[in-house]
C-alpha cells in the first residue's frame, strides 16, 4: 500500500506543503510547465532554492507577484481552475480545497460563499500555493494519508483588514474536527491555506511517523525561523510495513 505521510511539528501553509511535494517528487519543471497552462501565468513568478533551517535542508517555494488588488470571489477562482488545461484530477482537488477554505471564510465573516470577496486567500500567493500543490499532489499513486497531529502556534496575526490571535478564524474552523494543539511558539504555525489542505484530502491523525518505513521523503520550508524547532514541513511516500 502506498502511504502518504505528513509530519508537521512546525505548522503547515500552502507554500511548505508545495516546497516539501518538489522536494519530494523533484518535479519542478513539470510544475512550471503546468503553472503555464493556467490564465493568471503572467501575474507571477516562483521561485524554487534550497535553505537551512536549524541545519535541515528544506526547498522554499516562493511566489512573486505585483501588489495584487483583485479581490477575486469564489467564481473567479473556480473559472480559473477550469479554465486551465492542467490534469482534470489537479483541477478536482484544487476546486475541492477552495470549497473548503471559501466555507470557512463564510462562516466567519457570516456571509454566503458567492458573496465572499476573498482577500489573503483570493489573493494571487494563495492561489498559485494550492493549485501547484494540486499539481503536484496528483501525480503520486496515494493509497493512504495519516499526518501527525497539528500545531497552530499563538500571537498575532495581521489580516487585510484587522489583527487576530493565532489561530486565524478560518484556521481555527477549519481545525474542528482535526486534533489540533496550541504551542509555545510564538507566530503562526498553521494557516487557513495549510488547514484547508488538510481538510480536504483528510488525512488519519497519529502521534508519531515511523519515518523508516517509507522510501522517499521531503522537506518544504517555512518563512520564518525559530530557536526552538526547524521550521519546516516533513512528507513521506512510499510502501509502509
């Protein structure tokens, strides 16, 4: 059985998730030359190297784009994914993830999903981190998923327009039903993108990963640093015993 693990001790966002999938995969040129076949490729450009965090090596996946003031709803997102010409299975999961992350968004600000004007999760970063993970995601021959249990961190957030604690609203939603535990670093660990990931493809929770028992593994890092813990996002595939 092919098994698809996660261990995030360190939290989990869209662009981690993507970092450790290339890791993982070493499918980078695939990836820019799917990322070419959507309607929003001249909005941005990614950038793909490999960094120490704590003295692990990781792959940061970044996305670079103009100040982006399109606020795009539910609509637009899903006719961009439809629009392309990417896997059809890429597409099913991308969709899916939007679902999911423009639920909780409604939910929060008490609105309906087609009348919710996305902002950070519209906004062409976001975009770009799930459909690339779509992307990626799709290529492996998945049997299984468990992920360790997840982290949301305290302090501050900054959103477009207020500051909230750690966890976001959307993330905190998101999480009901996922086990979840607040830690002592003090930022984000998990964000809504992150959380919304794993809602969808609905991982089994666990506490720990045999990481011996899988063939392959990948290392997606994190923006920030910190002295207690690498920040950085651990997948492993292959057959588990």
């Amino acid at each position: 059985m092919e098994t698809f693990a996660i261990g995030c001790r360190s939290g989990i966002s869209g662009d981690m998730f993507v970092g450790a999938l290339l890791d993982l995969t070493n499918r980078e040129n695939y990836l820019r030359s799917e990322l070419a076949k959507t309607s929003i490729a001249d909005e941005f450009d990614i950038n793909i190297r490999k960094v120490n965090k704590n003295g692990i090596s990781a792959i940061k996946f970044d996305v670079f784009f103009e100040e982006d003031h399109d606020c795009r709803n539910i609509e637009d997102i899903f006719q961009i994914i439809k629009g392309s010409s990417i896997k059809q299975s890429a597409k099913t999961l991308a969709k899916n993830i939007f679902l999911k992350l423009g639920s909780a968004e409604a939910k929060v600000h008490k609105t309906d999903i087609k009348d919710t004007r996305f902002h950070e999760v519209g906004a062409i970063d976001s975009l770009v981190d799930i459909i690339s993970f779509s992307i990626l995601f799709s290529t492996l021959n998945i049997n299984k998923i468990i992920c360790t249990k997840v982290p949301t961190g305290k302090g501050k957030i900054k959103c477009a327009h207020e500051t909230f604690n750690a966890p976001a609203p959307a993330t905190e939603h998101l999480l009901k039903e996922i086990p979840s535990y607040r830690s002592n670093i003090n930022s984000e660990l998990t964000t809504p993108t992150g959380a919304a990931i794993l809602k969808t493809i609905s991982p089994v929770f666990c506490d720990n990963i045999e990481k011996n028992k899988y063939s392959k593994k990948g290392i997606g890092a994190g923006t920030r640093d910190f002295k207690e813990i690498p920040n950085v996002l651990e997948v492993f595939y292959g057959l588990s015993h």
